[in-house]
C-alpha cells in the first residue's frame, strides 16, 4: 500500500471561530441590549418599559387630544392583553417629558418566560397598530424592543 503525502496546498481561507472584529458593529446609539430575558414564574412581578420613537412622543406632546387618544388606546390594550393572555397588568402609565414618552407597565404578571415574551410582543403590537390609527399615521410607533426590569 502506497504512503499517503501530505498535500503542499496553501488553505485559502481560513473557515469558521471567532475572528476579531468580526460580526456588525454596536451603534453609540443602541438601546436594550440581547441579553437573555429574566426567568418569570408566577409570582415574579416585572416592569415593562416601551420607548416611543422620537415622532410619536412629539404628535402626542404637542396636541392635548393626541395624548388623551394615546392614553385611551394604552388603557383599550391593557383590558385586551388583560383578556386575551394569561398574563395580568395591574398598572401602567403613560409617561411624557419635554423631549420623550415612553409606556412603562408595572406589576405585569405572567406563568413563565414565554408566556410572558409572547404577551409583551402581544401588547406592542396592540399599542403600535391603535396609536398609529388614532394619530393617522403609519410607521415605526417603538424606538427600541421593550426592556423588562424585575420587581
């Protein structure tokens, strides 16, 4: 049987690990980062905070009405994510300042992780289609995905 040689081929490229710099850069401007969610059961009470893109949170500070329509569409979505999910919200608020708004949900409540991931998406979406429809408009309604602190 014949010795195998070895081939005196140079690699052309070099596949697959880790390379440094590889992958997109991460924006100054970024906001809540992918790090896995908090582990939620049944007793676990978290805050859900929704960042309302730059031209929302003006339509909404600038007119009176705006903000009550918002205010309306946030309570509308609250009674049907509140039905619809096993997952329950006993506060919430829409929070306005001179240059920003945001939705913060406070004591949300859900059976575990999932249900609680699929219920947030859920309400952002129910938010994001009715606030866009109250201010005749269309477009993006959230600046970043929604971040959740624990209780």
């Amino acid at each position: 049987m014949a010795k195998r040689v070895p081939s005196k081929k140079k690699k052309k490229f070099a596949w697959g690990g880790a390379r440094t710099g590889a992958g997109r850069p991460k924006s100054p401007d970024s906001g809540v980062p992918h790090k896995p969610r908090p582990v939620v059961t049944k007793k676990t009470k978290v805050e859900l905070t929704y960042l309302l893109a730059p031209e929302v949170a003006h339509a909404i500070i600038k007119k009176k009405s705006s903000a009550l329509a918002a205010e309306l569409v946030v309570k509308n979505a609250v009674i049907d994510a509140n039905a619809h999910w096993k997952f329950s919200i006993s506060k919430w608020e829409l929070v306005t300042n001179g240059i920003g708004a945001r939705i913060v949900v406070r004591g949300a409540g859900a059976h575990d992780t999932d249900v609680l991931s699929c219920a947030a998406q859920g309400f952002g979406v129910r938010v994001a289609r009715r606030l866009n429809a109250a201010l005749g408009r269309t477009g993006q309604v959230f600046a970043d995905r929604y971040a959740v602190t624990v209780l």
